[in-house]
C-alpha cells in the first residue's frame, strides 16, 4: 500500500453501546479497519484520545459536560479495542492527532485515514495533515461517526478540500 495508515482512536469508549461517546457503527467497520492494517503493514499508527490530567482553557467546559471521561490514559476506557491491531502508538489530549509524532512516522506521506469519529478526530486531523502539506485520503467505508448524517456530512466537508484531502472507498487504495 501506498502512504502510512492512521488508526484514528479505536477505542472502548467509542466501541462500548453504553458509553454516551459510542459510535453507533463502529462495530461494522472493524473488519474494513483490519483488511487496512494487514495491507499497511508496518506502515501503521494507532491513535488514542485521551483525557488530559488537568483540562485548560474550554476543554475546562468540556470535561464538566462529560466528566465520566476524566480518567487517566491507562484507564480501560482508553484501551484500544481487542482484533484491531497493535503497533506503535500516539496519544492525544485533543481531537486531531496530527503533531510531531504522527507527521514523522507519516513522512511524505500520503496519510490514508480510518477510524472514529469521523466527525470529531477523523475530521481534525484531516484538516490539520492536509494545512501541513501532507496529502490525506480518509477511507469512507472504515470510519464511523456519532450518526450516520453527521459521518456523511464530514465526508462532504473533507471533499471540498480536494485535492488536499481526497475521501476514497477501500477499493480505491488498492
């Protein structure tokens, strides 16, 4: 495969139908998510969000509407599902994970995108590759949103920023 793979946030807390951050279809991409990562290889990154220990500025605001959240990064709700994958890691305080560590195991790139939220962390680091000049191609059929109208409306957005950021079924990168 071409480029370097991030697995956006593949998470219990997004996985677990009780938790108030479930991805409704997040159990339908899983699959979509391994065939990537056996394609990738070790061109491969997992994301994690996480909670910071002491939340600044509007993330204050953010963590009192979801306080159940405040756990520290090696609470099990920041575990990263079992079946998905394991490899080299980066964790985040922050929606998107495009940083330092992300753009150096990405290189030139391109960064192919797969995961959750696709309206929350897919769109954020999108966004963020494609402003660093790192060419992105989002994986439509391996992410999932908080609803399917919301998925759908963060693909249309991230199509408008072509041919920086490109949205491609799975059969495209093949």
């Amino acid at each position: 495969m071409n480029g370097h793979l991030a697995v956006v946030d593949m998470q219990v807390v997004f996985a677990d139908p009780a938790s108030p951050w479930a991805a409704p279809r997040f159990a339908e991409i899983v699959p979509a998510v391994r065939e990537l990562v056996a394609a990738f290889g070790e061109a491969v990154t997992y994301t994690r969000f996480v909670a910071p220990f002491a939340p600044v500025g509007a993330w204050r605001g953010y963590y009192e509407r979801w306080p159940f959240a405040r756990q520290p990064p090696e609470a099990p709700l920041w575990d990263l599902v079992p079946g998905v994958g394991d490899g080299v890691r980066v964790d985040a305080e922050t929606f998107g994970k495009w940083g330092d560590a992300l753009a150096a195991r990405v290189g030139e790139g391109p960064l192919v995108l797969a995961g959750v939220s696709t309206d929350c962390c897919v769109l954020s680091t999108a966004l963020a590759a494609a402003d660093a000049g790192t060419a992105v191609r989002v994986v439509a059929d391996a992410c999932a949103g908080v609803d399917d109208a919301s998925h759908g409306k963060a693909l249309d957005l991230m199509a408008l920023y072509a041919p920086l950021i490109e949205v491609v079924p799975r059969a495209a990168l093949t």
